[in-house]
C-alpha cells in the first residue's frame, strides 16, 4: 500500500440532493483515496475539520458506469467513497454550510 498521509484520504465532498439531506443527521459524504482505510478517513477528518468527532464510518467501492460516444465504449472512473457520521456534540463541517 502507498504511504497516504492524512491530507491525501480525502479527495472532494460530494454533493448530491441525498447527501445534503443526510446533513441533518450529521452525515457527511466524501470521495476518497482507493487505497485509505475506515480508521485513516476517521483521522483525517478529525485532523483536518478542528472541533469534529467520528463516531463511524461507511465506505463503499464506486464502479465507473459504461459510457458510449459513437461506435466506441469505455467506462468512467472508479473510486471510493465514505460517509462520515459525527457525534453529537461535535461540530459541524463548515465547507457544508453555505450550500
């Protein structure tokens, strides 16, 4: 496995209509590294969001859909996403707030 550090785990939130909805139950969704594990994505959100504490964390494999333009096939990208559940006195994630 590569050395991942914590700023490298998670790449960009996602934000969809269910993830937003989800905001309210202090959910909070994120694309992450392929590679990084349940307990790196808890340290990194706690290092890099001051105030924050996990309580779990979900993660799921993201296939790439099958895409067609013309006579030629391919597929997307793959990844990995997570979504992080705080605690409830924890603080909220401030990049999610002005949405």
């Amino acid at each position: 496995m590569a050395n991942v550090q914590y700023y490298d785990v998670i790449q960009k939130p996602v934000i969809t209509e269910k993830s937003m909805a989800a905001m309210a139950e202090k959910k909070y969704t994120f694309l992450v590294h392929p590679e990084a594990n349940k307990t790196m994505i808890k340290e990194a959100v706690e290092k890099m969001f001051e105030g924050t504490k996990v309580a779990k964390v979900n993660t799921m494999k993201v296939l790439g859909k099958n895409k067609r333009r013309g006579m030629v096939t391919g597929r997307t990208a793959e990844g990995k996403k997570a979504i992080v559940t705080l605690t409830e006195d924890s603080k909220d994630i401030e990049i999610f707030s002005g949405l």
